[in-house]
C-alpha cells in the first residue's frame, strides 16, 4: 500500500476512509456516501482541508482548542518530554515531574476549595472515576448506602458506559443498554424549549427545586452526589436562567450530598474565568475537567477533589487509575498550554475583550427574522432557530432538520458551527481577534439569509402544530 498522505487526491482519501474508519456520532454509510471533509492543517483559528479551503473554525476543534492552533511551544515540549521520558506509569510509588508540576499547577489555578487530582486521559474516563471514587467516599464515611448520582436530562459528561449514563442523551440511552442503574435525571434549565408559560426566573427556580424534590423522594441516605455543567455544552449551550444556580447551591449546602461540577467545556477560560464554576458563582466538591487543560494538543483530562475527599480517600488503596493517568506527555504539554495561557493572559483578553466585543454582535443575531433566543457567556454561545419568535415555536419538521441545513450552509461558507437540534452552537478559541470575530459573523449572517431563503423554498418555515 503507497503512504497516506495529504497529497493524495482528496476521493481517495475519502474512499479509503469510508472504508475503513468507523466516525464517533456518525452515520458512517451516509457520510461516506456524501464525501468526507478531510482537514490538512490549521493555524491560529483557521482550518485548511485537502480542497484548499480556509475555514474557521467556531467550535475550537470539539471545545478544546483553546489557544488556537500551530503553537511552536506545545510541539517542542511534546517533543523534549518524549526524548527524555516518553511514558512512565503513576501506580507503584513512582512519579514524574510532569505529573507533580501540573498537579500543584492545577491547584494553584481552580478554586480554594479543590486540593487533589486524579489523572485521566479525557472528559468521559474522568467521570467514570468519579462515579467509583464518589462511592467510594461515603463507603469509607460508612454510609455506604449514598450510591445514587442526580443528573440531568441533555447533560453530556461522555460517552463510555458510566458517563454515559450520567450524561442526559436519550438518543445515547437508547442504545447499548444505558443508562446503568443508580442515576436519577431531572429536568434541564433550557427556558426556550421547555419554559412554557412561565418567566425564565421562574423556571429556573422550578428547575432547581425538582433537585430538591428528587433529594426527598429517593432519600438523603441514597443520594451521592449531584453532577452538572456550569452551562451545558453539548446539549446545546444552554444558559440557565440567573435563578437557577442560586437555588442549587442553596439545595447542594442545605443536605449531605456532594456537588461534581463537570467543568470539560467551562474549564480553562471558556466562560471568560479559570472555572465555569467562578463565573457562575457556584461550589463544587469535585470538578472535571479534560479539554482545554491541554488545549487538545494532547489527550488528558481527570478531577480536581475537595480537601475532605483527598484526605479520605487517601487513608486506603482506591483500585483505580489508567495506564496513562498523568501521562507525562500530555502533562507537559498541558502544563506548557496553562504557562501560555498566563503569560498570554488569554482568559483577560475572553473577560474584557473578546467576550464582550462578540456578545454585542452575537446578541444582535435576534434582529434576524429567523433567531429567537441568542445566549453567551464569555466564549461560548447559542441561538435558537424558530419559525416563529414570538410564542418560541418549535418547526413543524422533525427536530434537528433546520439545524441541520444551516450547519451545512455555515460549512459551505467556510464557518464551522455546530447545530444541536436546532439550535446553533459556537465556541471559537479564545484567542480570537475582534476581526476574525466579525469576519465570522459576516457568514453567521449570510448562512442565516441563506438558510432562510431555502426553508422558504421548500415550504419548510413552519410552526409545529
Ligand atoms: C466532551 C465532554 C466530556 C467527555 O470528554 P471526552 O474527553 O470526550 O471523554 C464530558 N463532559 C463534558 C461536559 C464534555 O463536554
């Protein structure tokens, strides 16, 4: 077989990789059938495909690449630590200074309550120990019976089969067999969709209380712990109305249940701070983090633990870890993305310069007939597409159809947005200029008139009965 590589002629690679490579959340028969797109290089905010195609990239990768692409530094770090330690495990009473650095690193950076971290290679593993290492916890505290997790419906907290079931996907829980007994959903804190009649605030108060309902209905004594993220990600950055947060907290602190704040996407500047968890004023016991520790030049992700569970968990043998837990690697090249962070002050230029700049712009996206809700916190941001504004109405076509249409409409202007249902869905990386910032809602415009004007074609702008 020849060598494969970017100066095949792109059906080629296409056809070779319809044929062999089976995609996460795709259609794998469909897509090879459509002609995948096949991504070459990037730099900075820009991707580039094999067709020679300039695109930018709205989504930072999937979340992660924070500090944009093609850092000389990230590349040379990677390179030394593999020269001079490429692998070495963290199980039997050894250690590597990558791990040690970046655990105290980690430290330093996440809220005064956290104290220690577990390693893993991602966001999903990450909270696969967390469901064993919450357990764990109250079995060492001799309340053995506290093994149920509260999550909520559209969370995402992974795709293996704990986190999976923690997360809230019903097209996940519809295959393989989850969720796996022992988590409880609430509702989620989506206004839009699911508010109904009533004020966002009051929504939000509702949606909270029915975390104190479960708490009374399934026993104190039973209940783990209560996992969420700041502002859900993957279910279609949606952002709680301001009483939401408030009332959880107050729930969280009010009973013996710990708090995992799942911080894969809200970590590391997204929201214009360190955590979600500052921006969204909000206490956790454990956060998850993967993602932008390392900006995605690298697989690493873990949890960061309170004090109290450190210390417990410390007095015996937990039998868990991964073979690359604290992969020193990755922990070098995630240590030398948070030094460039800093030095850069990246997560100043989210909070004041280009959070702001494109709330502004973003916000303004309501003006078009066919967006109802836009929500943006620091870099991460959404609009509901509606055929109709004023009673939030849902399209008459089956969810995720006009989604759908405008994703491919941004993708042939060059934009990559995501589409959850329909809604669209940006997270650019943070170290987007204002002028990339309007180049790119240049095409979030013309992909919105063009959307519209196709839906208007083809008789689909209209409202579900
Ligand atoms: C992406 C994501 C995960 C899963 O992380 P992986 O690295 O893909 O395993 C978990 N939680 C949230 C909130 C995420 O966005």
């Amino acid at each position: 077989m020849p060598a494969i590589t970017n100066h095949l002629p792109t059906e080629e690679l296409q056809a070779l990789d319809a044929a062999h490579h089976m995609h996460p959340f795709t259609a794998n028969r469909e897509l090879g059938d459509k002609g995948v797109r096949v991504i070459t290089r990037a730099n900075g905010v820009m991707l580039y495909d094999s067709e020679g195609n300039e695109v930018i990239d709205g989504m930072s990768g999937l979340w992660n690449v924070n500090i944009g692409y093609g850092r000389e530094e990230l590349a040379e770090v990677a390179a030394r630590q593999m020269r001079e330690l490429p692998y070495y495990n963290t199980f039997f009473q050894t250690t590597h200074v990558p791990a040690i650095a970046l655990a105290a690193k980690l430290n330093e950076l996440s809220p005064e309550t956290m104290n220690g971290v577990f390693f893993a290679s991602g966001g999903s593993e990450a909270n696969d120990t967390n469901i064993r290492m919450v357990r764990t916890f109250w079995e060492l505290k001799r309340k053995p019976n506290k093994k149920i997790f509260i999550s909520r419906r559209n969370a995402y907290h992974g795709s293996s089969v704990g986190s999976g079931s923690l997360g809230g996907m019903a097209a996940m829980h519809a295959q393989g067999g989850l969720p796996i007994p022992g988590i409880h959903h609430i509702g989620q804190p989506n206004w839009w969709s699911e508010g109904g009649d009533k004020t966002p605030e009051q929504f939000g108060l509702d949606c909270a209380l029915e975390l104190e309902q479960a708490i009374r209905e399934l026993g104190e004594d039973n209940i783990a712990a209560f996992i969420a993220e700041p502002i859900q990600g993957a279910g279609g950055v949606i952002v709680p109305p301001s009483t939401y947060w408030p009332e959880i907290q107050n729930i969280c602190d009010a009973h013996d249940i710990l708090f995992i704040a799942d911080e894969v996407i809200t970590g590391f500047g997204r929201t214009g701070n360190w955590f979600g968890s500052e921006t969204m004023d909000i206490y956790p016991d454990i956060i998850t983090f993967a993602k932008g520790v390392s900006s995605g030049y690298q697989p690493i992700g873990g949890s960061l633990v309170s004090e109290e569970l450190t210390v417990l968990l410390g007095e015996s043998e937990f039998q868990h870890g991964y073979t690359y837990s604290g992969h020193p690697v990755a922990a070098a090249v995630a240590l030398e993305n948070l030094r460039i962070m800093e030095e850069e002050n990246i997560i100043g230029h989210v909070r004041d310069v280009a959070g702001p700049y494109l709330k502004q712009k973003w916000e303004a996206l309501t003006d078009h007939p066919l967006v109802g809700e836009a929500s943006i916190v620091g870099l991460m941001a959404s609009i509901a597409l509606t055929p109709n504004k004023e009673n939030r109405a849902a399209f008459a076509s089956d969810p995720g159809t006009v989604g759908l249409i405008c994703r491919e409409r941004s993708f042939a202007n060059n934009l990559i947005m995501r589409h959850v249902g329909d809604r669209m869905v940006i997270a650019p990386p943070l170290v987007i200029t204002t002028e990339e910032i309007d180049m790119m809602m240049e095409r979030i415009w013309k992909t919105l008139d063009e959307t519209e004007s196709f839906l208007k074609t083809n008789d689909l702008l209209k409202s579900r009965a």
